[in-house]
C-alpha cells in the first residue's frame, strides 16, 4: 500500500468518526474502497523454451525409457518447488504400440486450494510418442519422437506459469495436470480412445480424492511451433504457413463459452495466433473431462509438419509461440 493511499484511508476514517461525509453534493456516499485487483505475473518466454529445451534434452520422454524416469522426477520437482500441494497418480497400462505393460504417472500439483471460486484445471502431456510413424523418411519411422512441440511445448507453457503462480498466488483455485501416456496410439488399434488419452482418460476415471473436481479445463498441447515451419523442405505442409490455433472442434461444441472467453482474452492482448477457424475433432486429453461434463477445451495447433516425425526438435519451435499462450492463459487465470 503506498502512503498516499494510507493518507486518503486515514482521511476516511476520521470522516466516518465524525459521522460526516465528504461527499457534500447530498448524493449518496462513496462506498469502501474495491480490493485491488490481483496483478497477474509475467510469462518469461525464454525461461519457458529453456523449459522445452529441457525435456528434450532428456530425450524421448516414451515409454519404459530412463527419460521418461528422469522426465517425471525433474516434474515432481518443479510442482514442489512452484509450491503446490502434489498428487500423484501410478497406473499400469499396455499401449496400442506395444503389449508390454509401462508403469504410467499422471502428475498434479494444487494451488490456491483454500481460495474461493471455480477450480481450473490446466492440463498437457508429457510422455513423448514411441515411434515417428510419420516421418518422411521410412527408415526412421520406428524410431521415437524427441517431443519438442508434441508434449515439451504444452508442459514448459504450464511450468512457467506455476512460477508466476508461486510468485503471486492465483485468485481461484487451480490444478495443473502432466498426463502421461497421451501419445501411444494407433489407428485400428481395440483399445479405448484408439489408445490415445490413456493418462487423461485414468484420471478423469478415477480422480483423486484428495483434489477438488474441476469446473474449467484447459489443455495446451502442440503450442510452441514457429513462424516457418510450414515453408520446409521435405515435409509436406499441412495447415498454413505460420503457427496459428485455430479452435479445436469438440472444443467449440462442448464448451463454446470457454473458447469464446479465452479467444477474446488473447484477441485482447494482441496474440494473434488465435484464430477463430474451426479446427478438426482431435482426440486429446481434454475429451475425458468434455465427456464427464467439465467446460474443457484444447488449445493445439493440429497438425504441424513435424507431427510425429524425428523432425519435432526445438530448432522447430519458438518461445514467441509459448509466450501467446501462456500469457494469454495467465491473464485468463488471474483477470478474467
Ligand atoms: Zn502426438
């Protein structure tokens, strides 16, 4: 508080001990002053691609791999040191890529819990996909995925903005989620969702008892590529020629009202990689929670060229493309 506004409070008050206002017009008299609004902290883009430069340097975060150990540790980390309360989800699960049987964590951490108002839950995948099954090249189209923008990009917008929410505690109480086992599915495969979404899937089955039920979901997934990755050599292009996100269509059916929120909030702040195109249906892991009745939506740009490709490298990404989202998401998350 600055002295100034100390000075005009003490003003106030001997006024109110007088049982005289200072409103001498007759009208009626000013009420008590409105509580400050919260200040939403910064998103720090670089600090965020360091973050998806991270990830990555463990390398393929697939399953059964020591990454993915190593991955989920330095997560866990993050949570306690953002200061959330943490809960943690074990499953074991088959994939549609391989029978074995993986140990699969989904990660949550719980800020503001004590506050009032609708519970946000913000969620991304962290695993990384085992095969590259559209690269262009097919000897290498049994390789794994490093995951740069599919799964990196979505986990460093959300461990950024745990920084901000440790800095400045957010003003209704929010959940970040890490799913795991997003991204082992396979057409024709038998199991449920075609074998994507495992992790959301299990989670919105059997949610933990120890975190509130969400109202509001949001899922960043695929947000962090750059401005000409499109323009290319060998990779056809498959959406157009500069990083957009158009609006994910069980998204726009499921919760038009939560898109049209945070499309206006980040038309507002000028980030124009939002677009009001319909997108495509995406199984994400947003549809678990659309499907139990939360306002959920997907913010992804689908499909990058470097989608399931050995090509998903952060060269290909841009903290820019992590920024629009990520302030926009904090602005949501602290002003809306
Ligand atoms: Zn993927």
């Amino acid at each position: 508080m600055t002295v100034t506004r100390m000075r005009i409070l003490a003003t106030l008050c001997i006024y109110a001990v007088l049982g005289v206002s200072c409103n001498s017009g007759g009208g009626p008299a000013p009420g008590p002053n409105p509580p400050p609004p919260v200040q939403r902290p910064a998103f720090d883009a670089p600090r965020a691609f360091a973050d998806l430069e991270a990830q990555c340097a463990f390398g393929s975060r697939a399953p059964g791999t020591d990454a993915h150990d190593r991955c989920e540790a330095f997560l866990l980390q993050e949570l306690q040191q953002a200061g959330a309360r943490v809960v943690t989800q074990d499953f074991t699960s088959a994939t549609a890529l391989s029978d074995q049987q993986y140990q699969f964590t989904n990660l949550m951490g719980i800020f503001s819990e004590d506050e009032a108002g609708e519970v946000l839950l913000l969620g991304a995948h962290w695993d990384s996909r085992a095969v590259a099954d559209h690269d262009p090249d097919p000897n290498l189209r049994d390789r794994p995925i490093l995951g740069a923008n599919d799964g990196a990009s979505g986990v460093a917008v959300l461990l950024e903005m745990m920084r901000g929410f440790a800095d400045v505690a957010p003003p209704r109480p929010v959940i970040v989620a890490f799913f795991d086992a997003e991204d082992q599915g396979a057409p024709g495969s038998t199991l449920p969702n075609g074998g994507w979404i495992i992790g959301a899937q299990y989670l919105a089955d059997n949610w933990p008892q120890e975190l509130p039920w969400p109202d509001e979901m949001i899922l960043v997934d695929l947000v962090g590529g750059d401005e000409e990755h499109n323009a290319r050599v060998g990779t056809p292009p498959m959406s157009d020629d500069v990083f957009t996100l158009p609006v994910e269509g069980n998204s726009l059916t499921g919760a038009p009202d939560l898109v049209d929120r945070i499309w206006t909030t980040a038309e507002r702040l000028g980030h124009d990689a939002f677009v009001r195109d319909a997108g495509r249906r995406i199984t994400d892991d947003h549809v678990p929670f659309l499907n139990a009745g939360v306002e959920a939506i997907d913010i992804i740009e689908f499909v990058p060229p470097e989608w399931h490709t050995t090509d998903d490298t952060p060269e290909h990404c841009s903290p820019d493309a992590l920024e629009q989202v990520g302030e926009t998401l904090l602005e949501f998350t602290y002003g809306d």
